[in-house]
C-alpha cells in the first residue's frame, strides 16, 4: 500500500491531467511543505504517514485561519478560495471530530488527571493527556478552549 506523500503525488499528477487548476495547485503547495519539512533540520529524513498528517494539518489550520481573516477584512472571493483548499486537504486527514466528541475526550481526561475543580491551573496537564488523542482529528485551538471552558465550569 502507497504512503500518503505517494497517494498526494499521485492524485496531483491526476489533478493535473484532468486540468483541474485548484487542486493541482493545492497539492503542488503541500508536497512543497513536505519536502521542505524533510528536508528541514540537520539530516534530511523521509516523513512518516504520521508526520505527513501533521503537516497537512498545519496546512488545514493555515487555511482556516486565512480564510477567517480574507472574511474579516470583506474579501469573500479569497476566503472562498481557502475554504475550496481546505476542503482538497480535508480529505487527506483523518476523519475530524465532532464537538461531542471532543467534549468526551477532554471530560475523560479532566476525571482521569482529577483536575476537576483545578481551573485554569490544571490547563498543561489536561491538553498532555488530551492532545495526542485529538492530534490531526481537530482542531488544536477549538480543543484547548473545550478544556478551558470545563475546567472553568
């Protein structure tokens, strides 16, 4: 079975033989930012799946963010654009969670640490325990304000 950078190469030449102009783009944009995450640090390494996922997440996040601020500043059309991007690279991550979903996770993690009642001090403590359960399936900042908000109340 192909790796994920394989399957990304593959669905851009795809992408590209059927002229199909965002998704090329999309693509040729991520495997530049793995390559250069391959390539960054002292020894150049072969990116895992696992890390593949992280850097497409980053990518997604980029999205989001930039997509909030083109509709922010009133440029609808640009936000359009990023959110037509963010759905090529969502379907190259794992299935996201749901609000619940992530409420559960960080409600376990709250009564496994016994940080109930702790408040914003025990704020490091729960997002250890529940980061690596969400990791690529949500979004990093929409999980660290569930943890604040149960923490808080």
């Amino acid at each position: 079975m192909p790796g994920l950078k394989e399957r990304l190469h593959d669905d851009l030449v795809a992408s590209m033989k059927a002229r199909d102009a965002l998704r090329s783009s999309t693509l040729r944009m991520v495997l530049a930012a793995i390559s250069n995450a391959e390539v960054a640090g002292k020894q150049p390494r072969r990116l895992t799946d696992e890390q593949v996922v992280d850097v497409l997440s980053s990518q997604a996040k980029q999205r989001r963010e930039a997509a909030t601020a083109f509709e922010g500043a009133g440029r609808a059309e640009l936000a359009g654009k990023e959110r037509a991007e963010l759905a090529i690279l969502s379907e190259y991550l794992p299935e996201q969670l749901g609000e619940d979903a992530v409420a559960q996770i960080v409600a376990k993690a709250i009564a496994d640490t016994g940080s109930a009642g702790a408040g914003p001090a025990a704020m490091g403590r729960v997002m250890g325990m529940v980061a690596p359960q969400t990791k690529g399936r949500a979004d990093g900042s929409a999980v660290a304000a569930e943890v604040r908000r149960q923490l808080a109340g």
